[in-house]
C-alpha cells in the first residue's frame, strides 16, 4: 500500500511482472479493469458498458464513434454483422440509406426520390435510364406496366411511337407517315401494300372508300 504514487527512476525501462508471474487484475481509478477476459469498461454505478475481449473483440452497450474509417485486417474476409445479429439500417453520406424496407436515395432536402424494396422491386420519382437493355429475367412473363397503371407513350429508335392517339410511323425528319388510331383504323401518307388478301371482318359491313373520299381507280388482275 502506498499513500503517494509509483514513481519509476527512467523512463521505458521496468515491467510490471514479467512473462511467468503475471498479474491477474487492473484496477484503475477511471472505472477500468483489465483482467483474464480483457479490458472492461464500467459506468460509475458499477455497471460494465464496454469490453475489449482477449480475443480482439469489442463489446458495447453504446455506440462506436470513430474520426476515421472501419477497414478489415485483410480483404474480403471480413462481416459487418452475421446470419442472426444484422443491423437494422445503414446511413451512408450520399443519402443512402438501407433499412428493413429496402435501399433509399434521398436528395438534399431529404426526400425520397427513389427506392429498391427488399422484394427487389423499384420505385422513382423521376426517370430511369439505362446504358444497356432491360432485360426480363424469364421470358413471357414480365410486363411493362399493368392494367391500372399504363405508360402513356413508347418511343422506339425506329421512329415508332406509341402514345394515347395510337400507333405513328415517323421519316428520319420526323414527319408522320401512318399511324394506327386507337380505334383500329390506318392512316398512311403512303400505298398500302399487302402480300395477301384484304378481307373485311364481318360480310357486307365494311367499305372500299366513302362518299367524300372515293378512289380514282380501280385495277384487276
């Protein structure tokens, strides 16, 4: 027992025991301990709010805060949680944000502008483009839209353009040249030209032209 402090006579040169007889315990002041299981941490009612293990590893009841980064000893080795004990969310600085219900991506107001549901699915509310195809990942079976909710136009490289008026045909001008209305009918700044038959759909119901807009010939075979 001492009343003052230990006092060493140089600097870096004694040990406190030595490789056989070794001290069992640590007990300093600042409510730390170090012992066979490691070094513990306690608040100042006793209780022990974190450890470092033997093993290397650390325990806490409260949060790690670092000023630097996390990096693994080596690479690719290492986990950030395991199969049974996973971390409920992740804040990244980007305005990612990983939860229980998926990815998010915040702008810097922190709205959400989009989202990767853990289904797997996604939702935006702006655009998506893509440098390649989209691809479904088994055929006939995936849809573009559904019933309750349709896209209103589709544009195609070939100047094709689908949208509410129906289906146009456009020149590399940009000029429409036919076009499929909704209700079924053709229209076309050009002939018509067919490999077989025109047959009507019902007898005696359809006609060739009408009595303002009437053909000017009529050739056979």
């Amino acid at each position: 027992c001492a009343a003052a402090d230990f006092v060493l006579s140089k600097d870096n040169i004694s040990k406190l025991g030595n490789a056989t007889k070794r001290f069992s315990d640590l007990h300093l002041a600042s409510n730390i301990h170090y012992g066979t299981n490691g070094i513990s941490y306690k608040d100042e009612s006793g209780t022990t709010r974190a450890y470092l293990r033997s093993d290397g590893t650390l325990h806490t009841s409260g949060s790690v805060c670092a000023d630097k980064d996390f990096i693994p000893k080596k690479d690719n080795v290492s986990k950030l949680g395991n199969a049974t004990k996973r971390f409920s969310d992740l804040h990244l600085a980007s305005n990612i944000h990983y939860g229980t219900n998926g990815i998010s991506f915040k702008d810097n107001s922190g709205i959400i502008r989009a989202y990767i549901r853990s289904d797997g699915t996604l939702h935006t509310s702006g655009s998506v483009c893509a440098d390649k195809d989209f691809i479904p990942k088994k055929d006939n079976v995936s849809k573009l839209g559904n019933s309750a909710k349709r896209f209103t136009d589709l544009y195609l490289a070939s100047n094709i353009h689908y949208g509410t008026n129906g289906l146009v045909f456009k020149d590399n001008v940009g000029t429409t040249r036919a076009y499929f209305k909704s209700d079924g009918s053709l229209h076309t700044s050009g002939s018509v030209c067919a490999g077989k038959d025109f047959i009507p759909k019902k007898d005696n119901s359809s006609k060739l032209g009408s009595p303002a807009k009437r053909f000017t010939d009529l050739h056979l075979a």
